[in-house]
C-alpha cells in the first residue's frame, strides 16, 4: 500500500479547507437564483423531449 500518496492527499485538502469561507448572502442568492434558472432550463428541455416523442409517437 502506498502511504504517500495518501498523505499528499490529506494535504491537499488540508489546503483546500483553510481557503473556505462561508459566501455572503448576495453571493448566496446569485448562485441560488442561476442554479434555479438551470434546473428550469433542463426541465423545459426534458418537457419538450417529452412532448415531442408524445406527439410523434417515436418510442
């Protein structure tokens, strides 16, 4: 078993862990709004999908 390439991982994310902070409540809401904005989007496609193959009886 290699351990070192363990420890290189343990550090890395160690490093990554002290650059977290906790967004603000504007940076929250921005990402919250796009995230809401691609879920509908990716619904909107799949209902089309849906409404297509209905309405051409494909499968």
């Amino acid at each position: 078993m290699k351990m070192p390439k363990f420890k290189f991982s343990l550090t890395q994310y160690k490093r990554v862990w002290r650059l977290l902070r906790k967004p603000s409540r504007e940076e929250f809401l921005t990402i919250s709004k796009v995230s809401a904005i691609g879920l509908l989007i990716i619904g909107a496609i799949g209902f089309v999908i849906a409404m297509a193959m209905g309405m051409f009886s494909i499968f």
